[in-house]
C-alpha cells in the first residue's frame, strides 16, 4: 500500500534538504513535471497557491484529441503530436480516458463545405497513423440523427464520425501527483511562491504557507515556473525587467441538465467557431467562447455574454431540443496560456503549441500547449533540467510513457471486466451499491484496494441519503488526495459542484467530516462554508 506524506511532514522535508527542482504551479504541466522528475530519480518539491488543478487545468473541456479544429490553421505538427500522444495517455491512464465516436455535423450553412470537412477528416486519420483509436466514418443525415436525435436539423448536410477522448482534468493531475508523491517527491498545495534569488550555485525560493502565514526559505539547483496564466506575474518575481510572452484567452463552459445522447458533438458554429458538447453522466457541458483577456487571472468568471453566447450557439443548430437559462445547473471559466506571437491573429487561429524557454538566471518557463500534451512539455522540461544539472541522461532516463499513473494500472482493453470485479468485490465485501461503487471505481482505478481499511474504520455510511459520495471516500481524498477544503473536494476531486444544487445540500455534512480529520476550531469550519458559498457565487455562476 502507497504511503503519502503528511502536509506538515512535507513542510518539514522542504525546510530540511536541498532540492534538485522546484516546480512553482500545481496544473497538469507542474503535476506531470513533478511526476517526470521524481520517476527519473531527482529529488523534487512542488508548490501550488491554490488547489492542485484550480487554475486552468480543471475548467478545459476535459478532453484528450488531436485537435480536428487545428488543420484549419494548418498546424499539423501539433494534431500529429497531441494525437499520437492521445494513444499514450489511453495507456497510461486508462481509468481516466474514455475512447468516445465524436459526431462532427456539416450544414447548409456551414463555412466549410462537406467535402472540405471530409479532407480533414481523412487528414487527421493520416496524422493519428499508427496510433489511431478507429478510422473516421461519414453518415448521411439520416443515419446520424439515428444514432443521435439530438442533431436532428433540416439544414444537416450529414457528419463525420471521430474517435477522440474525454477525461477528468482535475483527476489527472491528482493522479500525477499521486505517482510524484509515490517516487519521494514533496507536493504542497495552499503554498504560493513568494519570490526566487539565485545565491552562488542554489536558488533561495521563499515560500508562504497559506493555511497560516508561516513563511519558509527552501534551496533548490533548479526552478521551473510551470504556473500557465500566471507565468508572466511569477518571471516578474525574479527579473523586473520580464517582457510578457503570454497571451490569455478566456473560455466559459456552461453545465446544463442532461439533453443529450451518448455521443460528444463538435460543431463548427456560424461565426467559424468550435462549439462542443460534451455528454457527462449527470449533465452537459457546452463550450467554449475564447476571448482575449489581461486582467488578474485570479478573478476569471463566467458571464452573461459566455450565457448568450454558448446557449445560442447550441440553440442555433438543435431545433427539437433547445436549452433554456432554466437548464442551467452551473459554469466553469478558464484561461488558455498561449504563447504570444508578434502578428495579430485571432483568439480561435492562436497555436496551441508549447514553448520551454530557458530564462537569463536559468529558471525554466512553461508556457502554451494543451492538456493533451502535458507529458511531452514535462519531458522536454525535465530533459533540459537534466542537461543544465550536468546529469547523465542515460542514468535518468524519461519514464512516464513506461508507467502508468496512479490507477491506471491495467490494460484499457479490460477496462469493463477490470470495473465489473472491483465494484462486485465493493457490493461483495462490503455491501455498497451499484451507482457509488461504479463511482469509486472509475475514480480510484487500480487503486481501489487503498479504500478498504478506510471503509473497514469508517463503515461505509453515505453522505447523505440522495448522494453518492460515501464518508470514507472524503477521508480518503484527504489522506490520499491532498484535499484541504470543501471546495476541493466538491469542485475538483469530485465533480459536484458542477451538478444540480451545486453540492450546497451536503456541504455541512462535508464540512463535519473536515473538522474532525482536520481538527479545524469554529473559526475555520464558518470561513470554509462562507469560502464555499462564495465560491459558488462569484465562480460558479452566470455574474
Ligand atoms: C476553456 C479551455 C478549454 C480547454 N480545453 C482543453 C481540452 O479539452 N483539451 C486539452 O488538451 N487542452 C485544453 N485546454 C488547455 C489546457 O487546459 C491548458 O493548456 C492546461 O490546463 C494548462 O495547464 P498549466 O499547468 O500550464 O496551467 P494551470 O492549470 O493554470 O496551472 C498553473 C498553476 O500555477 C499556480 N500558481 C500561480 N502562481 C503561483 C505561485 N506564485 N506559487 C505557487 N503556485 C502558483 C496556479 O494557482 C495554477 O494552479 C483548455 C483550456 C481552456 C482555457
């Protein structure tokens, strides 16, 4: 059974040795670093002022593609790339990744015409070769809206068929950490970078506990700035003289009250923009606007123009089944960290690609790229750290195509029977039913077994009587998952918050569990269901 360090054996770890990295940002780009780094060998610490995840890496659109939109912007490099490492990704997360046939709709109206869209679609199976998940398939208007209702339209000409894949962001990251945590490294969330200075051969990295203000200075050989839209804000901390080399785009998804089918749709709205829907269990979600932005990036929310905007996109092109506001369970914004160019395109043509610059004092700065594309941007990190560090590269070779992350180790193609036995043994030993063992399953992966002698001290009470989420799965997600608040727990390592009522029904009971393994006073049980709520309010909602 995995061991995890405490959060205050960890503060301990980090006042007491010298590191080899330090990762500043706890998104999929610092989780997959810290993962890289600590499997080859190097002694790691990471750092993340918010939650893991709260940054962009929990509001994408949750999947892992190629990227069909791109070859419009002839950026073929970047669809091979994040295709091929899709295949890659299936193996070594299988429990996260979930192999869907996207329908991609043309119609009279359509910018492209059908036979443009079906030269992509041929390109992007040449681009996927050998890793592709299913060549594309073309149906009619009638043997589409057979399959999916939900599209049925006068005006569709017909649409191509694609296998692409949907995650859990924020479990992704979790899961890299968890693998990180596993190999030795330290992974502290609640704790933000206050400032980098290289001092003779180290950096001094002081850092802030944001739980209660204690403020600590840790060496480090190595500093990666892994911090997306805030990459420009934390160069600024160590060279005044940083010129911005990001660019923001704002994206909004909407969460509505399940309407669809099973299959995720991507249309290409009337304005040349992407739109898709994404079928959940629970709900929809629609996305995304993309929108150049330069404020804070810690008070990215949703809008009223995001409402408008996403509801009637979708609205536009499904007669039968229109979304009204009321369909609204909740909605989720992010920014894209894109890298900024000289000549001005526009928000949607700006390229998804990378870049790993290697700053004048030797930090290392990530910036750009895609979810997809997380462990090549971390391997081309930790690949550079290696040679700046002097290592030898065939000691500390990249390992994380090799091994699978927390959970995910089985094989994809015996997902279902692999699902079935855990959750018959969870009905089995312990008597938990079908709706909340299919829960813990797809959650916990490989990694069921580490629920057992939590269920065996706590029982296996449910939260409440109309949710799934068991008292012992909270514990678990704070001994195991690093969860420090409710709206941890809500928001990213559950999904919630996103869902009817945005968990505000179990939040007492979430909060009581909190106290008693946290030990937190009264003071910090009311500023954690105020913090909640307010959550909800300011960034949940349509403002
Ligand atoms: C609307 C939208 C939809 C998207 N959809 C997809 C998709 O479907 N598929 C796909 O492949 N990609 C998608 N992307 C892109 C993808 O989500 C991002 O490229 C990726 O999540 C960026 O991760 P990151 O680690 O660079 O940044 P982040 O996730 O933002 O992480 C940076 C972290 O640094 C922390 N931080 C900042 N300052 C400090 C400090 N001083 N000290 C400590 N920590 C600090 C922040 O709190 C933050 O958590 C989407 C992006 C958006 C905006």
């Amino acid at each position: 059974m995995p061991t995890f360090q405490s959060r205050k054996q960890n503060f301990e770890t980090v006042k007491n040795n010298i590191f080899d990295l330090i990762i500043i940002g706890g998104g999929i780009v610092g989780a997959g670093t810290a993962r890289d780094a600590a499997l080859r060998g190097l002694k790691v610490a990471l750092f993340e002022k918010n939650d893991f995840s709260a940054g962009t890496s929990s509001q994408s659109t949750k999947l892992i593609h190629g990227g069909l939109r791109y070859l419009k912007n002839y950026d073929f490099f970047l669809v091979r790339e994040a295709a091929l490492e899709r295949k890659k990704l299936i193996e070594i997360a299988p429990h996260l990744c979930d192999i869907r046939d996207f329908i991609v709709p043309n119609y009279k109206w359509s910018q492209d015409h059908f036979l443009l869209l079906r030269l992509g679609l041929i390109g992007y199976d040449v681009l996927s070769f050998p890793k592709n998940l299913g060549l594309h398939k073309w149906y009619n208007k009638n043997k589409i809206e057979k399959i999916e209702p939900l599209i049925e339209n006068d005006e569709l000409r017909g649409a191509g068929i694609i296998k692409d894949v949907m995650t859990n962001d924020s479990r992704l990251v979790i899961a890299n950490l968890q693998n990180a945590a596993t190999e030795g490294a330290s992974i502290i969330n609640y704790c933000r970078v206050e400032n980098i200075n290289k001092k003779d051969e180290y950096y001094d990295v002081k850092i802030i506990d944001l739980e209660n203000g204690d403020k600590y200075s840790v060496k480090t050989k190595m500093v990666i700035n892994a911090t997306g839209p805030w990459s420009d804000i934390v160069s600024k901390k160590f060279d005044a003289k940083h010129n911005n080399k990001l660019r923001l785009t704002w994206g909004a998804h909407l969460v509505l009250n399940k309407k669809s089918g099973t299959h995720p749709v991507l249309i290409v709205n009337k304005d040349g923009r992407a739109v898709f829907l994404i079928p959940h269990e629970k709900f929809d979600i629609i996305g995304t606007t993309d929108i150049d932005y330069k404020g804070d990036p810690d008070l990215i929310a949703p809008t009223e123009f995001d409402k408008d905007y996403i509801l009637s996109s979708i609205n536009s092109i499904l007669p039968n089944n229109k979304y009204s506001n009321e369909d609204i369970l909740s909605a989720f914004s992010g920014l894209r960290p894109l890298v900024l160019k000289k000549t001005d395109t526009s928000e949607g043509k700006v390229s998804r690609k990378h870049l790993i610059r290697v700053e004048e004092n030797g930090v290392i700065t990530a910036i750009g790229g895609k979810l997809t594309t997380y462990r090549l941007m971390a391997k081309e990190i930790v690949d550079k750290s290696i040679k700046i560090l002097k290592l030898k590269k065939s000691e500390h070779k990249c390992l994380t195509g090799d091994y699978p992350v927390f959970g995910g180790d089985f094989e994809y193609k015996n997902k279902n029977i692999y699902f079935q036995n855990e959750k018959n043994r969870l009905e089995k030993d312990f008597g938990i039913d079908e709706e909340t063992s299919s829960f813990i399953v797809k959650q916990l992966g490989s990694e069921v077994k580490i629920l057992d002698p939590i269920l065996i001290q706590h029982g296996v009470e449910k939260i409440s009587n109309n949710n799934y989420l068991l008292t012992a799965m909270i514990i678990y997600y704070i001994q195991y998952e690093f969860a420090r608040t409710p709206i941890d727990i809500l928001r990213r390592r559950t999904w919630i918050m996103l869902e009817k009522g945005n968990g505000l029904n179990i939040l007492d009971q979430v909060i009581d569990i909190m106290t008693s393994e946290l030990n937190w006073d009264d003071k910090t049980k009311n500023m954690m269901k105020k913090r909640t709520i307010d959550y909800i309010n300011n960034f949940m909602k349509i403002t």
